[in-house]
C-alpha cells in the first residue's frame, strides 16, 4: 500500500507516485522547481528512470480490470472526492499555482475554481456517459435491434504544459477516471507540483491501486511512455513542434493533441468599441499571454480602426505588470528566462523590420522576467510576431478594409485554434461560423473564452481532437455494437 512521506510538511511530496507508493529515488538528476517571480527554490523532484516508467506503464496496464469493475457511480464518487478535496485545499493551491507558475492571482482563483467544475462535471458525466441506438428498421435490418455501449480504450499518457498546472492536467485525468481509462501523467517541469497534489488526493480516493501514476523524468523516459505498445492513446498539450514529433514516434495510439495558436479577433463595425478595448486587451495579456488562445492578431475594419486603436492603447496603459501575488496585476512573469529573452528578441525583430509600437516593447523587469503589455502595427505576414506563436504579452493591430479581408486575414495562418468576433450582424456572425478555419468561434468575446465542459480543439497545425469533458471521454473510448 502506498505511504505518506513525513517531509517536507507542505501539500506536495518532492516525490514520484509510482503505482500507488511515493518514491524519493530517481537516475540521479533532479528537477529543481523555481518560484516563477522570485526565482527562490520550491522543490527539487527526483527524475524517474526508465525502469521507475516501465513499473508505472505496467501497473497501468494491470489496473485496467480493476478499473472495468467499478461502477460508473464508484468512479464518479472518485472524482466527487477529488473535488471537494480541493475546494477544502483551494487556497493552498492558489497560492501554489501563482508560485510555481507565475499566474496572477485573480487567474490562479479561476483556475482552481474551474478545476472544481472540471471534476464535478467528469463526475456527472460518469453517470450519464451511453452508447447509442442505430437505426436497423430497412434493407437487411429488418426485424433487428441495434446498439452501442462504449468501452476504455485502455492506459492513457497524459503529458501536460505549464500554464493551466491543475485544470488542464484535470481535462485529461477527469475524463479518463470517468470513463474508466488508467492514466500515467507527466506534467511540466516547469510547474509540476499541482500534478503532486493531485496525486496526493487520488492516493487518498479509492482508485484501485496503479490506476494513476505521475513522474517527472527526462525526455528519453517520457518518450518511452509515448512510444509503449501498452499505452493505448496519447494526451499531449504543447506546443506544435513537440505535439508532431510525439505524433511521429507514438505508433498506433489514439491521439489528442492540443498544440498552439496564434488566436485572432476581429472587430467589425458597429460594436461598443470602448467595451471591445477593454476585453481585448485583457485577453491579449492576462498571464502575460502565456495561454494558446490568447489574443494574438487584432484586425479591425477600417471605418473603426483608428477610434479603436486609441481606445486600446488606452487600455493597455491601465494594465499593470509585476508580481503575480498582486491583486492588480494582469501582467506576470515569463515561465523563464529563456522565453523571456525569445519574446524580446521577436518585438525587436519586427521594430527592426519596420512595424511601429504603440505599447510595451520593453522590459519592465529583466531580473525577474516580466515583459511589458506590448501592441504593434504594420507587422508583416513573416515576422514572427505575425506568424508563429509569441506565447507572451504581445499582440498585432492591423487594419483590414472590410469583414470579408478580416477573415481571410485570421485564416492567413498555419494555425486554427480558436477566434474572436465582435460583431451586431448576424450575417457576419452566421459568415464567421462559416468560413473561419478554426476549432472555435467566440462572438462578442476574444478566443481566450472557454468553459470547461465545451468542445475544445483546433485544426491545421493546432492540433488533433476535441477536449472538454464529455468530448474528451468519447475520445477516450470506442463504441463496440451489438445486433440481435
């Protein structure tokens, strides 16, 4: 049975959780784990080794009769309990997530909150999760019944970012639990102590033993969790580049994967533009735009363009960056140094190529990493700050001269995650659903909208797959049919 470490007495054990028993060995590396604004040491996580992995997979894969035996109402009471252990945590894990990620606080409180929803919503679904009648009453059917149950595909690997350290590790384990699904996560280095907690707390629920394993490790023990023939599907969320390699090297799987973006918005004529500013410019640079569906391309038709560019660099000058402990600030640190340097790097390019600033360009904390709200205009389809993922606090305004050129503009990318759409005609509204390539459309709201129970997902280098609970589940599952 698994044990309870005595040290350090804090929420997380700087522990693996290994087929129900926490493991302080590893190969001998560790993960240091840093305060995102301070830069003080949390944690130092031992690495697992391959043969700690292999131990994770193959308990995983000996749980799965375990899990098939549970009732849909015992694994719902499972995630019932998750939830309420972290409403009874939520303001230790807030403070844990706005240190080792470097959230904001305001963001941190949603995102727990979320998290909560996540689970109670798994946990409904869990319940009411079927099969499907299929129609037989012709041709050769005649007389015949027919339908649907659906069954888990089996171990999922559930590999996970650093920026949602709880809810977006949650759309993976909520889904998987509720449909019956043994999950081996390994979550972000960067932000890997919420996974800790979660495992605590599963340690705690009643899920049969080897049904949940998380590890920090090294990259050639986590591909070793993608590429096992006893893994049955692949649950990535990253970024593209990795998203596809992981893809390439997975064999057989079903996959999810949620990769990056470079989120438009379009504002039409019409609209309130003072209210249009106001949520655009939060959505492009709440936790300093480290989500994938922030705003990132602002297009505005040109007969409101220069009225709502000055409102928007109005907005920008109230938004206030530092540390994320502060109620007030929007605008925390960059994840580390390196991204850091990056998303300076590419505002300087595009300076340099000849777009003009109209906020931000600078640092406004180089010792701690925090990157000041930045909006440029006159980018060209090639700079980065246009075309690939900034992944930080920085967006374009651009003018385009109708509705029409705005969503050939938004649709002028690689990506197609989500995008935004302030709009009063419904024949743009109907248009935009339409004709834009991407997984989803917000209107009246910036892409960054989401509710954890929606179909969630992107097309072209966005990714593959829906998330979202009850979306997540069926990719979790197959429908095997019955005729009689």
């Amino acid at each position: 049975m698994s044990h309870t470490l005595t040290a350090p007495p804090v929420l997380y054990p700087t522990a693996n959780f290994i087929n129900g028993r926490w493991s302080e060995d590893g190969d001998g590396t560790f993960n240091t784990v840093l305060d995102k604004y301070k830069g003080t040491k949390m944690a130092r996580l031992p690495n697992a080794t391959a043969a700690q992995m292999e131990e994770a997979i193959a308990a995983a894969y000996a749980s799965r009769d375990a899990l098939k035996t549970m009732t849909a109402g015992g694994r719902s009471k499972v995630l019932e309990q998750l939830a309420d252990k972290i409403a009874q945590h939520e303001l230790e894990i807030v403070d844990l997530i706005v240190t080792e990620a470097g959230k904001p606080r305001m963001a941190a409180q949603i995102e727990v909150a979320r998290s909560i929803t996540t689970l109670r919503t798994a946990a409904a679904e869990a319940l009411r999760f079927a099969g499907e009648m299929t129609p037989m009453d012709f041709g050769g059917g005649v007389g015949k019944t027919a339908f649907t149950k659906r069954f888990p595909v089996g171990v999922i690997a559930a590999i996970t970012p650093f920026n949602f350290p709880l809810n977006l590790v949650l759309h993976k384990v909520a889904p998987a639990i509720a449909v019956g699904c043994p999950v081996v996560l390994k979550p972000s280095p960067q932000s890997p102590l919420c996974s800790l907690v979660l495992g605590r707390f599963i340690e705690w629920s009643g899920l049969p033993m080897g049904a949940f394993s998380v590890l920090t490790c090294n990259v050639p023990v986590a591909e070793k969790l993608v590429t096992d023939e006893r893994v049955a599907m692949l649950s990535f969320t990253g970024s593209d580049k990795v998203g596809w390699h992981l893809k390439n090297i997975c064999g057989k799987k079903k996959l999810a994967l949620e990769l990056g973006g470079n989120a438009a918005v379009i504002i039409d004529e019409g609209v309130d533009p003072a209210a249009a500013a106001k949520t655009v410019a939060v959505g492009a640079n709440v936790y300093a735009g480290q989500t994938c569906i922030s705003t990132q391309r602002i297009y505005v038709v040109k007969s409101v363009f220069a009225q709502f560019r000055d409102l928007l660099v109005k907005e920008y000058a109230a938004l206030k960056a530092g540390d994320p402990n502060d109620a007030s600030v929007t605008v925390g640190p960059i994840i580390d140094k390196g991204h850091f340097e990056r998303i300076a790097s590419w505002v300087d390019e595009a300076v340099e190529g000849g777009a003009q600033l109209l906020a931000g360009g600078e640092p406004v904390d180089a010792t701690r990493n925090v990157y000041a709200a930045t909006l440029l205009t006159g980018t060209k389809r090639d700079m980065k700050v246009n075309c690939a993922e900034v992944f930080g606090p920085v967006a374009i305004l651009e003018q385009v001269a109708d509705f029409s050129e705005a969503i050939a503009q938004v649709n002028n990318s690689t990506y197609g995650l989500q995008a935004g759409v302030f709009t009063d005609s419904v024949a743009n509204m109907k248009r935009a659903h339409d004709e834009l390539e991407v997984g989803g459309i917000i209107i009246g709201n910036v892409p960054g909208f989401r509710i954890d129970s929606m179909p969630y997902g992107g097309i072209k280098d966005s990714g593959l797959g829906r998330e979202g609970v009850k979306y997540a589940m069926e990719e979790m599952s197959e429908p095997r049919l019955i005729v009689f």
